[in-house]
C-alpha cells in the first residue's frame, strides 16, 4: 500500500504496510482501484455526459475514501462495482470495443504514487482536495442542494489527475479548485441555514444526564435531526460528540428538549473516552477509529461510514430507520446518576453557535473596537485535531494571546482549547466557536466582510490565521484561502508529506505559508 493522505502518516512520509489510522493494506488497495474507477466514470462522463446517478456515486466514492471513513472492504468493493456499471451504462460500445482507445480506462492509481515529486504532489492537493470538497457537497446533497459548477468540476479534476502532466496547468488547476471549493462550502452553508436556521450563540452541557442515551457523532445535521425526531418522547437523551457539537447552536435542532449536551472530546480520544458506556454510538461521517472489544458492541453507522462487522443504518425513500439503535439505548439503559464530562483543560461548559450571522450582526461593534484600538488583533485559530505530540501548541497559544483580542475557532481543534474560561470583550466571549470544519466559510465571510468594511485587503486586517490540520477536508480549505490570495497562513503542527519540498517553495513564494514554530515566537511576530 501507500498513503500520505493524513497527518498522522507513517514516519511522516507515507504508510506503506498498514495505515496509522487502521487501515490495512487490503482496504488501502480497495479504496485506490475504486478512486480509480472514479476517474474512468470522469472520463466516461467527458464523452457521454453526466446522470443524477454518476454525481451522487462520484460525491460517496470520494467521500468513502476520507481518512477513517469507511473500512469496510464488501463495502467499498460494492461501490466500486456500482460505479463500473454506471460507467459502461454511459459506454456501453467501450467494454466490448476491439481497438480500446483508453479513454474510459479506470486509473491505476500505482501511476500516481509512481509519478515524478512534483506532479504527484499537485495531484495529490488535487485529489485530496475534492474529497473533502465531495463530503461538503455529500452533506448539502442529502439536503437537497446541489450546485452544478461544483459538481460538474469533480470530472474536470478526476481527469486531469489522469491526463494533466503540466506543472503550471496543474498548478492552475488547484487554484481554481480552491475557488470552486468556495462556492461548494457556500452551498452547504446555506443547505444548514435554511433547513435548521441560522446558529445562535449557545451554552452546551458536558454532564451526561442519567438514563438512556445516544453518542452522536459525525457532521450529518440531517441525520442527526432525524434521530431526533425518533427519539422524541421515548425517555432517551441524546449527545453530540467530536464535530457534531455544532449542532446544538440550530434553532431547529435546539428545540427538542432531548438534544441534552456534549459528551467527550476530539475523535483521537473515543477509544478512552467510549470505555464502558452504557450507551450506543452513532457514526453519520467520519472519524471513525478501530472500536475497542469493550465497547464494539454499541458502534452504528450510516451514510459513507463502515467498519467490518459493524452495523450499519441503510436509507430509503430519503429516510433512515435508527430503530436498532434506539432499542441498544434502551437495553443498555444509560448511566444510574449524572456523570460530569470535564472538557481536556478541565472546564465545566462549552459555548458554539458563532457563526457568520451572529459574527457580522455586531460587525459594528467590532470595527468600532478595532478603531479605538479596544480589539488588537483577531486570531483564526482552527482545524482538525490529531493525537501527534505537539498539538497542545494550539492550547498554549490561545492561552497566550492578550485580553484586547479575540480568538475565532472552528472544526475539531478548538477541542484543545475550547473549554477554557478566558473572559469577554466587548461583550463577545474571547473564544468564540463557529462551527465544525464545514463552517469555516463562516470564518471567511467574516474575514472578507471585514476586509470590505476598512476598505482593505484580508491581509491587511489585525488578523492572523493558524491552522492544524489532519485530513482531506483541511486540504481543500486551505486552497480555498490561498485561491483567495490570503497569505501568512501558519500551518501545523507537521506539514503536509504530500506537498513536495519545490511545491511548498512556490506556496512559501506565493503566500507566504509558514510552518509552526513556538506558541511565544509565533505570537509575538503576528502582533507586530
């Protein structure tokens, strides 16, 4: 096998035997004939056009192929074969075809990891940036929201990883995917908004109420509104965990009186954290880690989740049946007496909900308090959270940052710091949430409306950005912010092994990009 899709990736080159993440070197084969097969859809496509049929399954295989996703090889070899058949349904003439020209060929995906540094390292952002970009768009699909550019540009870049060799065009090409990225993270934004309402700042709970209950975790809003709905006076809480938080800032969420609070922390820590709860988790996206023995039992998934032997919650006419884990809930019966599930630095409540609504609707106030000099600086502090050493670099800097500033956060990284009790400005909290890593086109808003306002480049603003990342969906965010030109992103807490040492130089060259040092020394160089 090879993949150096991830952060945390063997020896910080790329895992060759078994994945870091669990994957064995059978599914990592699964995922890449399939990968493969999505760029012969492409080219099929190309020639034939495009069916309802071939977006969705383009938008599920990218998605199924996120780091701990789907490990699940039936699974995976299922959807493989559903994408070969839709593309020969769109080529019939090509499977039987005596001269075959190549060109609605699967890839080999051996032609990729075997090509020179540099055109890997393009197609790699390349790739790895539409399959976060596919479960942003997967996400506003089961919404009912579709947006043809994006989904039109999947084929556009699935065949250039085949064909482009050019290393200006594909360096082009990932600019502009970045671009078309925005629109996507746009779309889902307002699939969220108009379906649950616009988020509002809101007080989440870490105790975890006695009785019965369900864990869910994930980012699927839509799974999440249906369970629910089954849940509703049946006596059974329910708790979001890792990136699914976000959810309690929705009106049309935070309704139902049974949507009780958070339970853990980051998705590294689920093997401790999930030890010996009397309760069912549910799994809507990733990240999925190996279950544990002692509570393998009680694991569920649906939509693109899989993990062998475990079961899974199947969807038809648009709705999912959650009876089986509504019935675990019940059986297990839950905790005998409220359990109190401190957040890692110890903190008794967490707060979300400030997203791009509630943000520009004090824009006022937060110009005012930048000309009068009351608010410094504005940090984007945000990304996906890891269990590499090195990540409480993000705590120690939050800690660090002075009173007049404010600290705006989003995806499962705030975890490292979200919990801390760092007092207000102006009426704002210090920290304020914004969302999962979906949301972070809220962060951009703001930082484009504020841009506006002062009649200013982004970066001219009092503001700095830092970023840890992990997987797929931080790629494609960051071309997003680079294709918007914004520059002296801090990246962390290792760089990407997939970026070659002469592409990092043009993004060094280009944007400014730098990698983490020492909370101290990064800060005092933002503030000057």
């Amino acid at each position: 096998m090879f993949c150096f899709q991830c952060e945390q990736t063997a020896g910080g080159t790329g895992c060759t035997k078994m994945g870091v993440c669990g994957k064995s070197s059978v599914t990592a084969d699964f995922q890449d004939e399939l990968t493969g097969a999505l760029v012969g859809l492409a080219k099929a496509a190309g020639n034939s056009g495009r069916t309802k049929k071939s977006d969705e399954l383009i938008l599920r295989g990218l998605f199924m192929c996120i780091t701990n996703v789907n490990f699940d090889n039936e699974a995976i070899e299922a959807l493989t074969a559903e994408i070969r058949k839709e593309k020969n349904s769109l080529t019939p003439g090509c499977a039987a075809c005596g001269s075959k020209c190549g060109g609605t060929d699967d890839l080999d995906l051996k032609q990729l990891w075997n090509s020179g540094e540099d055109v890997r390292s393009l197609k790699s952002l390349l790739l790895l940036g539409m399959r976060g970009m596919a479960a942003y768009a997967y996400h506003a699909y089961v919404l009912g929201y579709t947006d043809d550019e994006v989904t039109g540009w999947f084929y556009k870049g699935l065949t250039a990883i085949d064909y482009e060799q050019d290393l200006p065009r594909l360096l082009e090409l990932v600019m502009e995917f970045g671009r078309v990225n925005l629109k996507c993270m746009a779309l889902l934004d307002r699939a969220n908004t108009e379906s649950f309402g616009n988020p509002v700042p809101t007080e989440v709970s870490n105790t975890i109420e006695k009785g019965p209950f369900i864990v869910v975790s994930g980012h699927d809003l839509s799974d999440l509104k249906q369970l629910l709905e089954q849940t509703k006076d049946k006596g059974i809480n329910i708790y979001t965990h890792g990136e699914m938080l976000p959810a309690h800032g929705y009106p049309e969420l935070k309704k139902y009186p049974h949507l009780k609070g958070n339970f853990g922390t980051a998705w590294q820590n689920q093997q401790k954290e999930f030890l010996n709860v009397p309760a069912p988790f549910l799994f809507t996206t990733n990240c999925l880690m190996r279950p544990m023995p002692a509570y393998a039992d009680r694991v569920y998934t649906t939509a693109v989740v899989g993990y062998p032997e475990m079961p899974h919650i199947g969807e038809g006419d648009g709705k999912k049946d959650f009876g089986i884990v509504i019935e675990k809930a019940l059986e297990l019966g839950g905790y005998e007496q409220d359990v109190h599930m401190p957040g890692i630095n110890g903190g008794e409540k967490l707060m979300t909900g400030f997203g791009h609504n509630t943000v520009l609707s004090v824009a006022d106030q937060v110009i005012g308090a930048v000309k009068s000099g009351a608010l410094r600086h504005i940090f984007l502090i945000g990304g996906c959270d890891g269990a590499k050493p090195g990540r409480n670099y993000y705590t120690k800097l939050v800690e660090l940052t002075p009173p007049d500033s404010v600290v705006l956060t989003c995806a499962c990284g705030k975890y490292r710091f979200n919990d801390l009790d760092m007092g207000t400005l102006g009426g704002l909290p210090h920290i304020m949430d914004m969302g999962q890593c979906n949301d972070a086109y809220s962060a951009i808003k703001v930082a484009v409306a504020l841009s506006e306002a002062f009649g200013c480049g982004v970066n001219d603003l009092p503001l700095s950005i830092v970023l840890s990342w992990y997987e797929q969906k931080a790629v494609c965010i960051l071309l997003t912010l680079l294709s918007l030109g914004i520059a002296n992103i801090r990246l962390g807490p290792t760089l990407p092994a997939f970026v070659s040492p002469n592409v990092f130089k043009i993004l060094v060259e280009k944007f400014n990009i730098m990698p983490i040092t020492t909370p101290e020394q990064d800060l005092a160089a933002m503030l000057k």
